[in-house]
C-alpha cells in the first residue's frame, strides 16, 4: 500500500471552510474512513463478503450475535488529504472478477471523496474466495438432513 500519510496523527482532519463560524477542524477517525469503505465495498454487485477465512470465521459469530463488524477486511492508511484502501473480498461466481475488483475500487473511490472529503490515492482489491451458490444449498441439506436425523 502506498504510504498516503503525511503527518503524524493517526485520524483525518478535514478543513471545515473559511470564516469565524468555521474556526476549528473536524477529525475523523481511521477507524470510520475503514468503516465507510467497507460500506461502500459491501453494496457493490458481486461481492459476496469480505475478509479472509479467519476473520470470515469471526464476521459469522458476530453476525449471529447482531454485531457486523464493518471494517471487516478492510486496512486504511490515511493523510492529511489522501487515502490509501486495501480490502479482500469473496467475489460471487461466475461474475467476472475483474469487473466486480473495479467496481469494488470505484465505490471506495467514490465514497472517500463524497463522505471523508479525501481522494482515495490506491484502492488494492485481494479476491481470496470465489463463493458458490451451490454451496450453501448444500450446507442447508445437511443441516436439514442433521437436524432429522438427531
């Protein structure tokens, strides 16, 4: 990733104009930058989830617990007026990868300037996982086949 940070403060700090009613700064968190492009991430066809297997592993037990979390798969580096995404997703088969790794790259884009006021200077997409519809269908069966037996 490349190094989008030129200060030493680890949030963003947007200028909030000019003028004696908008004295002061608005500091936004690493955090919520990671936050919005995983939102962003998320909503884009084709993406079936986000994170590697293991943090997939805990996204499911946060999941049943009602506490998604959001940033999942997602590592931001941000400056003063740049931001640098890297985010692994699971793409749905058989869209085409390059097209969803692109769409994925213009969402973030498109979200860091809109709602962080940064331009987003690197947006690297990782595709670890293809999901298969067919794949759940058989989990459900042997849940279902499971739960019959037992």
């Amino acid at each position: 990733m490349a190094n989008a940070n030129t200060g030493t403060r680890p949030e963003v700090q947007v200028s909030t104009g000019t003028g004696p009613a908008s004295t002061g700064a608005t500091i936004i968190e690493d955090g919520v930058v990671a936050k919005i492009a995983g939102i962003a991430a998320r909503e884009v066809p084709g993406v079936h989830a986000l994170g590697g297997g293991a943090a997939r592993a805990v996204g499911a037990i946060r999941d049943a617990l009602n506490s998604t979390d959001l940033t999942q798969g997602v590592r931001v580096e941000v400056g003063e007026t740049q931001v640098a995404v890297d985010v692994t997703i699971v793409a749905e088969y058989p869209a085409s990868l390059q097209k969803v790794a692109e769409d994925v790259r213009t969402a973030i884009s498109l979200a860091m300037s809109e709602y962080v006021g940064k331009a987003a200077v690197e947006v690297n997409v990782t595709i670890n996982d293809v999901h298969i519809p067919a794949d759940d269908a058989e989990t459900e069966v042997e849940v279902v086949s499971e739960a019959r037996v037992g």
